[in-house]
C-alpha cells in the first residue's frame, strides 16, 4: 500500500467520527506522517530527474 491510499483511509477513519480524542489525534498525525514522507519521495524523484536531464544534455 503506498502513502496515498493509506491517508486516505485514514481520512475516512476521522470522517466516521467513531474515534476517542487521542486516537482522532494519532490518526492524524499518522496522516502528516504519510503526508511528509510522500513529500520527500516526490522530491527525490524530482531531483533524480533533474539530475537525469543535466546528465544527458551535457
């Protein structure tokens, strides 16, 4: 499962509205988790292209 789907679900589990106060917040920093983690993947991808680019127009 990758970071996209797991906040989702997540989401979905704070929408329902069935969790205590603690849990609603540790779902939601479980979600900021995901969040920052698929962030740097994303750049590091970017970065990989970009450096991709500069190697082969060199």
């Amino acid at each position: 499962m990758d970071h996209k789907q797991a906040a989702k679900i997540l989401v979905e589990l704070v929408k329902r509205g069935r969790l205590s106060a603690k849990e609603k917040e540790a779902v939601l920093t479980a979600i900021g988790v995901l969040s920052w983690s698929y962030l740097a993947e994303t750049r590091l991808e970017v970065r990989k292209a970009k450096r991709g680019k500069s190697e082969s127009s060199s």
